[in-house]
C-alpha cells in the first residue's frame, strides 16, 4: 500500500465505503471523519502488501 496515494486519495474525498466497514464503524462509535484523520496523520505501523482484495495496512 503507497501510503502517500492513500492520502492524497483521502484529502481528495475519492473514498468507497462499503455497507459492511459502515455498519462495524458505526457499531464501535467511530466516525468517517475520524477515519479521515487517522489516515491523514497516523503512522503506518505494518504494511500488507499481498492481502486480497487489495493491499492493506495497519495505521496508528
């Protein structure tokens, strides 16, 4: 995962939610702009180049 494309992605406002990430984001009490700020400023702690669908990675 580029984290730098992530981001540019994100400040773009070019993000998919799917119905699935919604529903356990809203169960847990995070918001999408919370979201938004992590991936803005966090730390890429692991990267998970090979995952399925699509690279993944852990930010803290």
């Amino acid at each position: 995962m580029n984290l730098l494309k992530l981001r540019k992605a994100v400040s773009a406002k070019r993000v998919e939610w799917n119905k699935h990430s919604l529903e356990r984001m809203l169960e847990q009490g995070i918001s999408r702009k919370l979201v938004f700020e992590i991936l803005l400023e966090g730390e890429e702690i692991e990267n998970y180049p090979d995952d399925k669908p699509y690279p993944s990675a852990l930010i803290f």
